[in-house]
C-alpha cells in the first residue's frame, strides 16, 4: 500500500497578532522569532517535513511576503523534496478562515492530499506527528486533535477536551468556565480532506444564524474560529478523535515563554538533531545552540540552554545561561546573562547583569519573570537589569528591577 | 591584666598616663559581624578598632588602658595580652555587673583613674578620627579647668547634641539636644579628658555622662571644647563602614602614615584610588578594585572580579568574575562565580554564595550557605 499524500499547514498569524511576544515582535516578525537558534516557525515545518507521505506545507498568514520570503527560501534549501510556500491572507479570516476560496484550492490542488496537518505556530511541542497519523488511519473520524495534559488550574485557559477510551471526542469546550478536564487542545490537527465540507457546512450555519441575529451580521461571514465553529460541532457530531501525549508541550505566547521554548526543543535536539548543538567543552555546557558566525571566548562560560544567534561577540569572563542571545549582539568582559532574551545588536557593558526568573508555570498577574532586551539596547558598564522588559533602543545606565522600560 | 600602679617619671606626672576605652555591651548593631567576633576586634581597616585607638594612645603617652566593658571573651583577653606586651603597657577590663551608662564605668574605675592628679582619657570605642591625642591633652592642661570635650563639626546638627560655647571662648556653656534652630554645629566626638576631680561627681550607679555630668561640670565653667580637626565618624553599623563618599579609606590613608605595611597599595588593578590591601592577600592582576575597598590578610581575589567600596575581611574568597559593591565580605567567607553582592551586604564568618547568584542588602548570619538570589533586602538566619 503506497502512503497517502499528506499536506501540512501551518498558521503564523500576522502583525496584529503576537502583541503579547512584545517587545521582541515590534522588530521581527513572531513566526521567524529565534528558539533554540532556529525561527520559530522552522520547528513545526521541520517536523512536517518527516512526516511519511508529506509533499507539501504551505505557511498561512497575514504578513507580507517580503516579511517571509527569505525564510521561505532557507527552507526550500533544506528540504528540497517537499513544496513550501507562504499564502498571505489579506485580513484575518479566524483560524479557520484562512482555508476559504484561495487557500483551500491551494491545499487541494494536485498531488490532491487525503490528509492535512493544521499546525499553529505558537506551540512548543515535540511534534508527535507519526502517532498522531497512525491513530488517524485507524479510526473513521474526520480529524485527530493532539491532546496534551496541563495543570488543573490552567485547564480552563484552553480548549478542553473530555475522550472516551477509543480516544473518541466526547466533549470539546473552548475555554470554559469551570473546570472540565485536565487534557486540552495541542493546537496540532490531522485532518481527512473532508473537513472542507466540514467548514462549508460551517460558514453555511453560520449565514443562517446571522440572518436571524442582526448583530453577527456586521461580522464579515468570512470570519470563522476552527475551535468554535469546526471542531465544536465536529466532537457533537462523535466525528473528532484525540492523539493524548504526555511529552513536552507549552504555548509560546510570551517573550518569557521563548526561553522556555529555547530550553525545551534543545532538550529535544540532543536526540533528534545533536549536529545543530554546540559541542560540549570546557566552556560550553549543553545543550547549547552557537551560530558558527558567532565569536566566543576561551574564557567564557556558555550554557546550558543558551542560543546564540549570528555575528554575536561573547567577550572574556562572560557568563550566559538560559538565556537567548539575539543576532549582533555584543557581550563584553564579565557580564552575565541569566534567565533573559538579549534581541538584535544589543550591548551589554563589562561586568553588566542580565538578569531574570525562571518562567512561572502560571501567568503571575503581571510580574515580569524574563529579562527581555529589545532591539538595539545598550547597557552601561556594571548595571544591573533585572526581570525588566526593556524597549527598542534603549541605554540604560542605572540598575533596573521589576519594571517595563519604554 | 594587674592593677598595679606603675611607678612614673615624675616629669609625667603633670601629662596623662591613664584612659579608659568605654566599649559596653555585646555590639549588637554590628551584627552579624560580632556573632563571631567581639565588637572591639572587628577590623576597621584591617586592624581591630580597638587596637586604632590603643596605638593612638600610646604614641601619646598612655600606660594604663582601662576597657570598661560589661563582657569579658576571652578571645580578647588573648588579643589585649599581646598588645600589651607589644608596647609595654597595662591593659584591665573593668566588668560592670550591670550596664553602668557612659559615666558609671569611670567610677567602677576609680582605682586606675585616680591613683595620681594626672588628667585622663575617656574614649568611645565606637569613633574614629585622626586622634589627636596629644594637642588634646595639651589644651587641656593649658587651660586648667576640669575637663576637655573634642567636638567636630557635622553639617546636619539637628540630628545630635549640639555644644555651645560661651562668646569668644572654648568654654561650654550649655548642651543643646536636637536644636530645632541652628544654635551652632559642633558636635561632642566622644572623646574627653579629664582631671581626676571629676571622679567625685560621679556614683557608682548607671548614670549618663552627656546628661547628666556635663551640664554640672559646664555649670561651674569647668568644661572646655577642642575642636577636632579632619575625619570623624561613628562606626557603629555595618553601613558606617562603608557609606559617605570619603569613607572608609582616606581614614585608612590616615592610619596608613601609622603603620606602613598598610598603606594603600598602588598597583595596576586599582581603579578610583583608595585601595588598602593586606601584603598577604592574593588579588588576580585581571581583578578590578577600587574606589574605596580594604582587602584583608590571607583573602583571595580571583580573575575578573570587580570590587568596590567594600571590605573583604581576612581569608575570604571571592571567586571569578563576580561583582561587589558596598558590602562587607565576612571572615573566611566564599563568593562564588558571576556572583552580584551589594546593597550594604554583610556576611557573617564563613558564609557561602554559590555561583551566579544575585544578593541584595541581605544580612548573613555566620555559617549559612547561600544558593539562591536574594533580590530584596532581609536578614538570612
């Protein structure tokens, strides 16, 4: 039996979106963000692109091609069997808007797929992909949604799934008010090509529902959530099944939520990619990411859980630890980096502290965990930034702690 | 430690052969640093403070040093047992059973004080200054009243008990506690001298020699002041030791003219000036120090590290790389790597900060081992 064409999709969103990513996002674009020294939308392409039987991916989203084109090429280098492409939807369409008209007929054209991924962007995961298409080819559902267990208390933060032992959908409720189930929507789905029939059937409720409802009628009929509209009635109708996994998973919303990632997926590469990883030395403890143009010195003491980006400078004496380190940026003699994001051509003076805590489990009520250096800040020698969010273009030459820096 | 009465030179007998040093109670407001260590023992400059003004004395003449203290360590027995025999001198701890006060601990020491007519000293163990102790006793006896205040001016007089003098003289003529209006800026520096009269106006029971003696003595027109030249200041907190801009090392550059093997050092990994380090301490020639840091006997200063007005007290570590400012690093304590210390630090006798730590304004009791950052002032038991 020859594999079935499967196409993969992922979501990246646009400029509006990924507020909260900010301030990292106001100088480049979410998806191309770097985590563990690679873009953030390169993870789940990459995984895409093991996928047996997977001749295409197509990255959907609302920034300009200019914005994606570079990365679009890079990929295309690497992964030179599989066709890779950016749609650029002209306004937000929800997330499952995106799979209207254009875009639909993309996915659709020949090699015509049996099978799609819908993957958003802003997951940390390890991809079980394979699992999730052998559960997939088993049962007679429409669409496997990867299902991931997080604390009771976060649950109701997400869309919450309740499943029977044959992994059938039971119950699906997006973001509920009261606690439903500890296993929730991943954010990754494998859909039959069906499920277009699925969202007209949808769009169609949906016209009907406004005709009566003069309110919804001043939304564009476009406007269409995957969750709410897609896979809401998809579980009701005993159509959706769950993959569970009980590997890594984590939403990448924040900038405190990059370092995390950054942390997770290196875990990850010390046994799917150990070629990408900075071999271990005197000074280097992995798992690190080091670009090949970045220049560390022999004195310098990297890692774990450090990547550092392109054309970076590490001076004598430095310390980084859990810490991303963005393309540019200088380091200079015995400053130390802990726990915090330094973005694109920083300086960071001698003997300067970077300084932050680890990233909280749960959202704590506006209190800044990860330092986060914008673009182009310039730390004065000897200051301490600590747990600061600091703003694009920035110089800073008092110590710093607990606060936003516009 | 004898009482005996030493036989004088008689052309002495009209100078001063006599103080007494009132050092009190446990010197709980230096803690942690005198959990481990009598407050009198505690380096100011790398040497004891007590041993500052003993030195001082001695060069002025003084034989016999009473320390009224209300507890008697052994550690300082063993210490003042050296001093002694270094410079030849009596050294007798005067233990009040009760805390006596500022003036009680002389007449607990009449003995001693009175044994001849010769004027003496009386010290606050908790001030320093350039001790000039021998134009002291000079304008003491040139004037031939009872007693003798050094008093020094402070900018901020409403804080303290301002001495007025009379019009055109050094005659006090009436203390003024936390003046609300300015009525002057000389300050009593906790130093005096006194004719052995004085003894008859005080008890044997706990009684207050700024409130209670000397507004009797200026009462009579018997009390003179001097005025302090140059550098005072209290050292009565761990903070003292380190805060104001001059402080501690132009004091240091004083006692420095004292004792040559601690004079600043000059060296090419001092940054900002006053430096005073310990010949025996090891400093990597890649470590910053300065302004304002005193690096004690037997410490260790390692590649990378930048210190700043701060004391590292004998046997420390300080690891690569780290950073220190306006701390005071205790007795045989480690500082680990990438470390941050400042904000009025103190750590106790044998403390450790692991690596890569953050440590603000924490107070460190001896013994402890830090492995977490302490990002908010507090006191780690």
């Amino acid at each position: 039996m020859s594999t079935a064409v499967t196409k993969g999709v992922i979501l990246v969103g646009g400029p509006s979106k990924g507020t909260r990513m900010r301030p990292l996002s106001l100088d480049c674009a979410k998806p191309l963000l770097p985590i563990a020294g690679k873009p953030m939308v390169w993870h789940p392409l990459a995984a895409l692109a093991k996928v047996p039987g997977l001749t295409e991916i197509l990255i959907i989203g609302f920034y300009e091609d200019s914005v994606m084109s570079g990365f679009i090429k890079d990929a295309k280098r690497e992964f030179p069997n599989i066709g890779i492409s950016y749609l650029r939807e002209y306004r937000p369409l929800g997330t499952a808007g995106g799979f209207t008209t254009v875009i639909r007929d993309s996915i659709l054209r020949p090699p015509v797929p049996q099978n799609i991924f819908i993957c958003n962007i802003d997951i940390c995961s390890s991809w079980p992909l394979t699992e999730m298409m052998e559960l997939h080819g088993k049962h007679r559902g429409v669409g496997t949604i990867l299902g991931v267990n997080v604390k009771k208390e976060t649950a109701t933060n997400y869309g919450c799934i309740v499943s029977d032992p044959s992994s059938l959908v039971l119950h699906y409720v997006e973001k509920p008010e009261s606690w439903i189930s500890n296993m929730v929507n991943g954010g990754v789905y494998l859909f039959d090509k069906s499920l277009f029939d699925e969202i007209k059937i949808a769009m169609d409720d949906k016209a009907a529902r406004a005709a009566e409802d003069p309110l919804l009628q001043l939304q564009s009929d476009e406007i269409l959530q995957l969750e709410q509209d897609v896979i809401v009635p998809l579980a009701a109708a005993k159509k959706m099944y769950v993959y569970e996994t009980n590997d890594f998973w984590r939403q990448i919303k924040t900038a405190a939520s990059a370092v995390t990632a950054s942390r997770l997926y290196l875990n990850r590469f010390k046994t799917i990619a150990p070629e990408l990883l900075a071999s271990s030395s005197a000074v280097i403890i992995p798992p690190s990411y080091i670009d090949p143009s970045a220049i560390i010195d022999p004195t310098a003491k990297i890692g774990p859980n450090v990547a550092i980006g392109p054309g970076v400078r590490i001076g004598e004496g430095v310390r980084v630890k859990d810490a991303i380190v963005m393309e540019g940026s200088t380091i200079e003699r015995h400053a130390c980096v802990l726990n915090s994001i330094v973005g694109n051509n920083c300086q960071v003076g001698p003997w300067a502290r970077v300084d932050g805590e680890p990233e909280p489990e749960q959202d704590s009520k506006g209190k800044i965990s990860v330092t986060v250096l914008a673009t182009e800040v310039t730390l004065a020698p000897e200051t301490l930034v600590r747990s600061c969010i600091v703003l694009p273009n920035k110089s800073l030459s008092k110590n710093s702690a607990n606060q936003v820096l516009l | 430690m004898k009482m005996t009465v030493p036989t004088l030179p008689s052309s002495q007998l009209l100078t001063s052969s006599h103080a007494l040093i009132l050092v009190g109670g446990f010197g709980t407001r230096l803690r942690p640093l005198t959990l481990s260590w009598p407050k009198p023992l505690v380096e100011f400059c790398n040497k004891a403070m007590i041993l500052h003004q003993i030195e001082a004395l001695v060069q002025a003449g003084v034989k016999d040093i009473v320390l009224a203290v209300n507890y008697r360590p052994e550690v300082m027995v063993s210490v003042l047992k050296k001093t002694e025999e270094e410079f030849g001198i009596n050294i007798t701890f005067s233990v009040e059973t009760e805390p006596l006060g500022t003036a009680g601990p002389l007449a607990l020491a009449r003995d001693i004080l009175g044994k001849d007519d010769s004027p003496f000293f009386v010290l606050n163990s908790d001030v320093t200054c350039t001790y000039p102790f021998e134009a002291f006793r000079d304008f003491h006896l040139a004037h031939k009243c009872e007693g003798s205040i050094m008093v020094t001016k402070v900018a901020e007089p409403s804080a303290y008990g301002v001495v007025v003098t009379k019009p055109g003289t050094t005659v006090i003529d009436r203390f003024v506690e936390k003046p609300v209006e300015f009525v002057g800026n000389r300050i009593n520096a906790g130093i005096y001298m006194f004719n052995p009269s004085i003894l008859d106006r005080i008890e044997l029971r706990p009684t207050s020699i700024e409130k209670e003696i000397f507004p009797a003595i200026a009462a009579d027109q018997q009390l003179h002041s001097f005025d302090l030249a140059g550098f005072w200041m209290d050292v009565g907190q761990p903070k003292d030791f380190l805060t104001g801009e001059h402080l501690p090392l132009p004091v240091a550059s004083h006692f420095a003219t004292l004792s040559p093997p601690h004079r600043p050092t000059k060296n090419k990994w001092v940054y900002g000036g006053n430096v005073l380090v310990d010949p025996t301490a090891e400093i990597d020639p890649t470590a910053v120090l300065g302004p304002n840091v005193v690096i004690g006997p037997g410490a260790k200063i390692g590649p990378g590290a930048r210190l700043q007005r701060c004391v590292v007290l004998s046997n420390a570590v300080i690891r690569d790389h780290s950073w220190i400012a306006n701390s005071i690093i205790g007795w045989n304590s480690n500082v680990g790597r990438w470390t941050r210390v400042e904000n009025i630090t103190v750590l106790g006798d044998d403390v450790t900060i692991k690596d890569e730590l953050y440590v603000n304004g924490a107070s460190v009791l001896p013994h402890k081992s830090i492995s977490t950052s302490i990002t908010e002032p507090r006191i780690v038991m």
